[in-house]
C-alpha cells in the first residue's frame, strides 16, 4: 500500500484517500480465525466470546480510513478519518473525524519521520500554516520506503504552487527588508547632519 492513493485530479481539486492496508486486514482475518480454530472444543457461547474479543482486539489494532481534500475553488482543505474501532462502538453514531482547514493559510508541506515502536521508522507528511501550526495529513505513519510519502509531498507542491509561494514570500521578505536598512541608514545620515549644523 502506498501512502495515500490520488483519488480525482484536476487544476482545482486534488483528492487524495488512504484505506487499511493487508497488514491490517491480515490481522483482522487471522485472528477471528485463530480464536475459532484454537478455541474449538469449547461451547459455541465461548466460541462466540473467544472471536468477538479477538474482533474488537483486531480492530482496534486496524489502520484508519482517510481522506483529503485540497480544493482551490472554495479555497479549503478538508481531512476527513474514519474508524471501523469507534463506528462499532458508537453504534454508527460516530466514527468519522472532520477538519477543515484554509488553503491559504498553507505554507509549506514537509516530511517527518516518526518511530513506531517494535517496526521502526514511519513517515507522515505535515502541513505547516501561516499561523505556526502544523497539521498531519494522515493519522499515522507509512512504514518501510520515504519514496511514497516524498512523491505525495511533491503532488502537493505543484498542485498547491508552494515553492513560487515561498519564493514570493522570501522576495517580498528581502524587499522590505532592503528598504527597512534603506530607511535607517537615511534616518542616521540625517542625524548625523543635524548634529554638525
């Protein structure tokens, strides 16, 4: 599985989805399978009790659903999460996660590594704001290969115009920046000027 798969495409709608991968499935399937088989010569209510344990365990060790939604036309990005464990649990009340975020307000768009504990590395990709913030695209990280997590970071780039935006920015930056020493320099060459007359 990659680390998030390109949904629809367009010039002003990037979306993105990320589903459970074979880990997660595997580990679902394996044991319910595992319980029944092991706990076989017991009552079927105890075989009942012994998959049902093993099913909530399996789920809640399962990967989450996730989208984004990067849309310029409404200038929003929207990551929505949903989870097998909590829509269970909530009796299909609850389970789905919703953050909208201003697509303005979106600066840059950066790796991080993270370690998962007993696997090793995972990757997540972070979207920083204009106001400090930084925001996960997904909830949890990709392990193995930062080549996946690199290619969505570079989607993202080009779709969003990120790197003219920094160039931009850092122009404007230096520009007001040059006029700012301009202006200290004129207000100390007047002063000095004052304080010979």
């Amino acid at each position: 599985m990659g680390y998030m798969m390109v949904e629809e495409h367009s010039s002003t709608l990037l979306h993105l989805k990320r589903s459970p991968g074979i880990r997660s499935w595997s580990l679902l399937v394996a044991s319910v399978g595992l319980a029944a088989a092991y706990y076989s010569s017991d009552s079927i209510l105890w075989k009942l009790f012994y998959v049902t344990g093993c099913l909530f365990v399996a789920m809640q060790n399962m990967e989450e659903w996730e989208e984004a939604v990067f849309d310029k036309s409404k200038n929003l990005i929207e990551l929505k999460t949903m989870s097998l464990y909590t829509l269970v649990l909530t009796l299909w009340r609850k389970g789905q996660e919703k953050v909208v975020l201003d697509l303005t307000h979106l600066r840059d768009v950066c790796i991080q590594e993270e370690r998962v504990r007993y696997l090793g590395k995972g990757y997540l990709l972070m979207l920083r704001l204009a106001t400090g913030f930084s925001y996960p695209l997904t909830q949890s990280a990709t392990l193995g290969g930062r080549s996946d997590v690199e290619a969505i970071a570079a989607l993202l780039k080009r779709f969003l115009g990120l790197e003219e935006l920094q160039r931009r920015m850092q122009q404007e930056e230096e520009a007001e920046y040059g006029e700012e020493e301009e202006d200290s320099l004129d207000s100390s060459d007047s002063e000095d000027e004052a304080g010979k007359l």
